[in-house]
C-alpha cells in the first residue's frame, strides 16, 4: 500500500511538473494544395543538400550521441563534432524558408529511414530528435510534425 501512495505521489509531481513547463508549439504545413509552394520548398530543400548536415546529426544523437564525449562526460564538456554537426544543420535550415522547414526535416527523416540502417528504438529516437530540431537551433516553427506523415 506504501509503494502505491509513492506511485501516486510521483505521478502527481511528474503532471504538475508537466503543466508548469507546457509549451506552445507554433508548426506550419505546407498546404497539399499548393503545387507552387511544394515545388519551391523541393528546390530550396535539395540546395541545402537534402539537409545532410541534419541527417547526420540526428543519427549520431538517435545513436547515443548525447552531445557528450564519453571520455569527457566527467568534465561535462559538450563533443566539439556534435556541436560542429548541429551549427551546420541549424545553418541549413536556416536558409529554407520558413513554410519549408518542417518539410525539410521531413524529407531528412525520410532519407534516412529509407536507407534502412535505422529502426526500432534508433528510429524513435530520430523522430523526437527530429521533431525538435528548429527549437534546438532557435527557429520558427519551434516544432514539426514528424511522426504522422511518415505513415
């Protein structure tokens, strides 16, 4: 009975905790019904590489990167090639358009699970990363849908 009182205490903290810190989230779409737009967010998307830069940092942190050097997590100094990938991603995203973002992260995401070398827990992982990419890097919209348009 004492292990349930905790249980419930915990979860109790966990939804207030929860409730304090709830963000709004800002996303754009990118309208089905605009060919102009979706053809222009293409052109910019494959400019920025197809974002390799993001690519390659959502890999690398789906993979456990962290952001840490393992031999220096002691130290709690960030991995100066983490922090590297991240600027050159936050670059790339930087120079699409606004409405495109989203998309671009999308198609990043896409990329990668096409290759097949992610799956599973790494693919989540990816995903949640990917979601918050344009927060990370200080950009509007702070979040973009990943999850349902993958399916």
């Amino acid at each position: 009975m004492a292990k349930l009182a905790i249980l419930a205490a915990a979860l109790v903290a966990f939804l207030a905790i929860a409730e304090a810190t709830r963000t709004t989230i800002t996303t754009t779409v990118v309208e089905e019904g605009n060919p102009g737009q979706q053809q222009r967010c293409r052109e910019q998307i494959q400019r920025q590489q197809n974002l390799r830069d993001c690519q390659r940092f959502m890999m690398q942190q789906a993979r456990g990167g962290g952001g840490y050097d393992v031999a220096m997590i002691t130290a709690d100094v960030p991995n100066p090639r983490q922090q590297q990938q991240l600027r050159q991603c936050c670059q790339q995203l930087e120079n699409l358009n606004e409405q495109c973002r989203c998309e671009g992260v999308r198609e990043a995401v896409r990329h990668q699970r096409e290759q097949g070398e992610m799956q599973g827990e790494e693919m989540r992982e990816m995903m949640q990363e990917a979601e918050n990419l344009p927060s990370r890097c200080n950009l509007s919209p702070r979040r973009c849908q990943i999850r349902a348009s993958l399916y």
